[in-house]
C-alpha cells in the first residue's frame, strides 16, 4: 500500500472507533491524548466523570495507562500514585494519523509499544523521567529524548537500546511505524 492508501485506511479506523464511543467524554478522553503524551506534566485525573471514560478506552484495548511513582524506590508497585498517569494510544501509527507531533512525543508513543510488547514489564513514569522499568538488579529509567539522542528515529536502532535496557530475555517484538 501507498503511504496515502495506509493515511486513509487509518482515518477511517479512527472515525469507526469515534463512532463506537458510547459518550461524549471517551471522545473527549481519545482526543486528548496526542497532547497528554506531548505534555510532559500532564496528570490524568482520574475522577470528575471522566475515570470511566479512561477505564474503557483501556478495557476496549485501545490505550495504555501508565502510572506514575510518587517515589523512585524499589519495588515500584508500592510508589504507585494511581490518581496521576500518563495515557498513550495503542498505535503509533494511529497517533500519527491523530496530528502532526514532533519527534520526541512519537518516540515517546513507539517506546510504550515497545515496552508494553514485551508482556513481562510494568512500567511506570515520574514528573522527570518518561518511562521506568524495574528488573532484578533495580530500576532502569528510560527517556525517550536520550533515546532519540543517541539512536535517531531509526526503529531498529531504537528497539535495540531498548533491548539493551529490558535484557534480551524481553525480547521486543519489530512494530512497523
């Protein structure tokens, strides 16, 4: 397929998910998340009617929640603040389609696909760092700025530092952007 033919099978994919949307809040949820992921201090709120819209965009499948740490301690899970998270859609490709975002925030999106593929880890953000993952050996943080840094906007080179990171028994599946 042309670029323009997969432009257009995903606007349509996108406008069949609106369609879907049961109430007005869950598209103004869906809507929002190009300028979450963007906005490094966003703090979703879960609460003032909108906690059931975030709760069904995340059971439909069609975004990721990831919570913020008040601390950055081990073990993660009991620093989890679960009023504060950060929401990131299910495709980069999608968000793509959704607006025109710079680099750092598409990075962002393709390391939450990323991590969130290799099914064996939580992960976690804070106010500074966009994602942290906890291993064995302690708490790995990754930021999608260094990242770009230091590998471009190459996938392959991408998934590799990631792989690094994860340790190849997490093996990162390739996504296409």
């Amino acid at each position: 397929h042309s670029y323009d033919e997969v432009r257009n099978i995903q606007k349509r994919i996108l406008l069949d998910y609106e369609h879907d949307f049961p109430c007005p809040k869950i598209s103004k949820v869906w809507n929002s998340i190009p300028i979450q992921i963007s906005n490094n201090t966003y703090e979703g709120k879960r609460g003032k009617g909108f906690d059931v819209a975030v709760k069904w965009l995340a059971d439909c499948g069609l975004i990721y929640i990831v919570n913020r740490v008040r601390q950055v301690k081990a073990p993660l899970k009991i620093h989890e603040d679960f009023n504060t998270f950060q929401l990131y859609l299910l495709d980069i490709g999608l968000l793509g389609c959704i607006a025109k975002l710079d680099e750092h925030t598409l990075s962002k999106q393709y390391i939450c696909q990323q991590l969130i593929a290799t099914e064996h880890v939580s992960i976690y953000c804070t106010d500074d760092t966009d994602f942290l993952i906890e291993k064995e050996d302690g708490i790995i943080p990754i930021s999608a700025q260094k990242t770009l840094q230091r590998n471009g906007t190459n996938p392959e080179s991408i998934n590799k530092s990631i792989n690094q990171l994860v340790n190849d028994a997490y093996e990162i599946k390739y996504l296409v952007l």
